[in-house]
C-alpha cells in the first residue's frame, strides 16, 4: 500500500482530530495542538491511514497485513509493533484511542475537524515547511533524550510520563566482550542489562527489551538497519574487555537517523568499578546537557561484581539447558557466592531460582513445599537487601505464581516492570497469575504488550500465548502459537501435550507428555489436581486440562 492520500475518504473532512493530535488526510502527517510534527515510520504511517478509513470500526488484523503488506509475509508481530509505534505517536498509554479487540482486530476513534479549528490547525502548519519541522523535532528530541536521562535522577521514586508517551526510544546494543580465557564471558551482558534498567525505570525513555537489541550481537552493525527494525531514534553500543583486575569499556551514543556519533567515551577502571561505570556513562549522557545528577555515586565493590558474574552463570546453566542435571549446576554456583560475599543478594536470588525449579518439577529429591518455604524464604532476604532490584521482584514474582499466590505474584510483576518497562520477560510471564485466575483476555493484552516492546520478542511469549488461545477454547490458534517458538523446549511439552489432545492428535499429545515428564516426577490426575486446584482457579480450566492429560498419558 502507498501512503496516498486519495485512498482514504475525505467527504467528511481533511483533517481529522485523534485524542490531542489531529492527523492530515492528505499528507498523513499527525501534529500537536501547537503545530509540531509527530514522526511516525513509513509502515505504521500506512496502518493509520488504513485505521482512518475506518474510524469508529473494528479492523480485523487480516484486512490490515493485507493492505499495507500486500505483496510481502509477515507475521503479526510487524502488525504488533506499528500499533505500539502509533500509540506511542499519539501519547495513547491507556489504549483508549486505538483500541484492542482480542481475535477480532483494532478501531481507531477519530473525529472529523469542524471548519474553525482546520483553520487554526492549518495556520500552526504553515509557520514551518515540513522539512524544516522534521529538522526542529529530530534536534529537539536528541537533547530531549539526553535531559531526560539526567532527569532520572532527579526526581525521586518513580516519575510520571511526561504530557504525551512519545517519548524518544532507545536500543542498548549487546557489549562486545574483548576478555580472554576465563575473563570471558557475562560481564559484557551484565554492563548493558545495567544500562538498559537505569534508562528504562525513568519512564520518560522507551527502551527496546534487551531480546531483541541483543538480537544483532555478533553481527556488522548497520545502524540505520537497527533503527529502521527496532523503531529507534538512538542506538547505544559499546565493548568492555576484563584482564585481571583491570577493565576496559567503551561506550558511544548514535543518532539511528543520520548515524551521527553523539557522544564516545572509554573508561579504564578497576574490575571493582563495573557499576560505577555503568553509573558514569548515564551521568556523562546527562551532563552533554549541563544536567547534574542529585544522587549518590555507586562505590567500588569487587565482591559484588563477582557476586553478580557468578549469579548470571548459574543462571544460564538453565537457560542453555533446561534440565535437573543443569539446575544442580547452578545450585553449586550459587554456594560459591555466599563464600564470596554472603551478604549479596544474588547469592538469595540464585538459591529462589534453583529451590523453585526444583519445587516446581520434583527436583533433586526434595520435597516440593520445602523447597518452596526455602525458596521464599531466600527471596524475602533479597528484598530487604535489594528492592529496588527488578530482578528481585521478578523472581519473587515467578516464586509466589509457583506457590499459588497469584495476587502476590501480580503485585511483584507490577513492581518489575515499574522498575524496568523494557524487560518483555516480565510483562510475558505476569499474564500467568492472570491466566490462573480466568482474566485470560487481559494476560492476552499484556503479552501484546511484551511484542510492542520486544519486536524480536522470545518463545516465552508464545509460550503463554498458546496457554491464554487453549484456555479461550482457541486450539489451533494455541498450537500456531507454539509452532512460532524458534525452539519449542522441554518445559513447555506440557501445554503443548494439553494442545494435541485437545485437537485430537492422541499420538502427538503423548509424545509431547513423554518428552515433559522423561526426568520430572510424573503426578497422578488426583495429585495433579490436588496440586494445582487452589492455584488455578480459572473457571473449569483446570478440569479440561486434566481431561486432556488423562489423554496424553496421565494415570488417574
């Protein structure tokens, strides 16, 4: 589809108001009430004017794929993400203006601009050509980017968005590691994951989730391409290299429109110093503007930089290979930082992630309620040590679902992404409290979100989007959920066991519950139910699960 104007009725009207902005239907161009001109990508452009055509309707997903891509395949997360793109535009945060229509598409409410107000709307536009706004908008965003970095520290707890969600996104590459032998390896991550946190609980950047911005990790770096694919205005990239005590990392901030080198810096500190230069590249971007940052600098602490390094190689244990033998692996990690820095909370946060998986899956020979109180008790350490840690709260959050305590585990997942809104992990699993308690449409909503943030967003996604489509009764839709994962892991056979048998594929429904249960302790139907009656709660969801276990292999 072209960005024509001509496509789109306008009998009616040539200028139409949406929310706080009015939109020209022959130029498609959305403007402020003071005249500025919203950028919006050439795609996302082109589903708003087909949105417009239809104001007031609601405009299936299918209609919309085939009009703006038309001669192309995409899946509906390049849909997704021009959603998020337009509602960002237009400052729509509560979802009011375009709204969401779960399996049924999206309506655009616009109103048409009465003669009096096109007048003063055409006056605003005429004090500036359209090349010379986009100049102002795009300067003017590069330092509000920078000041409002600055800002984060300025204002304490959790501030407000400003007076629109428009606000200048941004993706923090994936560090290059230059480290040799064993200094090698999850510092260069560790550095970025900091940066990415500090900028995103500020509320007035969007940062892209660090899934996707660390998708081009190992690749050439074309900045205009990552621009064009993330639907960013900046792009942070940068190396870091760990020899002994020592390390090196260097950082530069890049305009993804013009590919200009808006600021480079290279810190040489002590291995010890790692969050301190975290700390100093946020507050160098802040001081371009003559910003001064009002809070206390990090102090040099190498315990707790190895603390950190150890906690993310227990954790990646699992994630490379979900199995028991990998979750031992990383219980024997994380005992190694209680004798580096007991008082760590990465120490408490390993021990709730091994103690809950061994809970959840029958791990280890301990005993699931055991493992559970352990695991709580751990994580309630790490609080008091470090509440303001999103991963803390995450953690807690997984804890709590695993536990049955849905409410508790919603109100940790509200607090992670309050804390960090670009991590999609976080927005994925909290619709599973949601999902348990039957509000299967708002866990829909939310995992929507988590690919507005996410454009390359992980099977974590799809995952819980199979289980939210085979709760709704959507059991083809469920299994093309799964089919979209890029690796269908062991963990997620059970769902998928649950999905075949609800399409009547009783071999494939087997075979998935073999794959599941081949070192996890198998549950009879009584005890399944037993297990799970007071945490899944969603009207007659757990009894059609357990109907379809029954068929996969599951003894009463």
């Amino acid at each position: 589809m072209s960005r024509n104007g001509d496509e789109i009725d306008t009998n009616s009207s040539e200028i139409v108001r949406i929310g706080d902005f009015t939109l020209s239907l022959e130029n498609l161009e959305i403007q402020s009430v003071t005249g500025q001109t919203v950028d919006l990508r050439s795609q996302s452009a082109d589903v708003l004017a087909v949105l417009v055509q239809h104001a007031g309707e609601i405009v299936s997903k299918d209609t919309l794929i085939d009009r703006v891509w038309a001669d192309t395949f995409v899946t509906d997360d390049s849909l997704v993400q021009c959603i998020a793109d337009i509602r960002r535009a237009l400052g729509d945060t509560d979802h009011k203006l375009v709204q969401t229509f779960p399996k049924k598409g999206y309506k655009l409410n616009a109103t048409p601009v009465d003669t009096a107000e096109k007048t003063v709307h055409t006056g605003l536009a005429s004090r500036a050509s359209p090349s010379a706004r986009r100049r102002n908008v795009i300067a003017i965003a590069s330092l509000a980017a920078l000041a409002l970095i600055g800002m984060i520290y300025l204002i304490p707890g959790d501030p407000p968005r400003g007076e629109s969600d428009h606000s200048p996104r941004i993706a923090v590459l994936a560090f290059d590691d230059f480290s040799a032998g064993e200094d090698k390896g999850y510092l260069s991550d560790a550095i970025a994951e900091g940066i990415i946190t500090e900028l995103a609980r500020s509320r007035f950047y969007d940062v892209i989730a660090r899934n996707s911005s660390f998708r081009y990790r190992g690749q050439p770096i074309d900045i205009h391409q990552i621009g064009e694919e993330l639907g960013v205005q900046f792009v942070l990239e940068g190396s870091q290299q760990k020899s002994g005590d020592k390390l090196k990392v260097t950082a530069q901030l890049i305009d993804a429109t013009t590919g200009e080198h808006l600021w480079a810096h290279t810190y040489d500190q002590n291995i010890g110093d790692l969050f301190v230069v975290q700390d100093q590249i946020v507050r160098t971007l802040a001081d371009r503007v003559g910003e001064r940052l009002m809070r206390p600098s990090p102090v040099s602490d190498p315990d707790k930089v190895t603390a950190q390094h150890l906690f993310l190689k227990a954790r990646q244990f699992v994630v490379d290979d979900f199995s028991e033998a990998s979750n031992w692996k990383a219980y024997e990690t994380v005992q190694k930082i209680f004798e580096v820095d007991p008082d760590s909370h990465y120490a408490h946060l390993g021990m709730v992630f091994v103690y809950r998986h061994a809970g959840e899956f029958g791990w280890h020979g301990w005993d699931r309620q055991e493992a559970f109180d352990t695991a709580l008790e751990h994580g309630l350490k790490a609080l008091e040590i470090a509440a303001d840690d999103p991963s803390t709260h995450y953690l807690l959050a997984l804890l709590r679902g695993s536990r049955g305590e849905n409410e508790e585990a919603l109100a940790h997942y509200d607090k992670a992404v309050a804390l960090n809104p670009s991590a999609s992990r976080y927005l994925a699993a909290s619709a599973t409290p949601l999902l348990n308690v039957g509000r299967t449409d708002e866990a829909i909503e939310r995992l929507e979100r988590a690919k507005g943030i996410d454009p390359f967003h992980s099977r974590n996604v799809h995952w819980r989007m199979g289980w939210a489509l085979w709760q709704k009764g959507d059991c083809e839709g469920a299994l093309d959920a799964f089919l979209q994962m890029d690796k269908i892991v062991k963990g997620a056979h059970r769902m998928l066991a649950a999905i075949y048998a609800c399409l009547g594929e009783v071999e494939k429904a087997q075979d998935a519950y073999k794959v599941f249960y081949a070192d996890a302790h198998e549950p009879t139907i009584a005890e399944q139910r037993a297990e799970s009656i007071d945490t899944w709660t969603a009207p007659g969801a757990l009894e059609r699960y357990l109907d379809h276990m029954r068929i996969a292999g599951m003894k009463d």
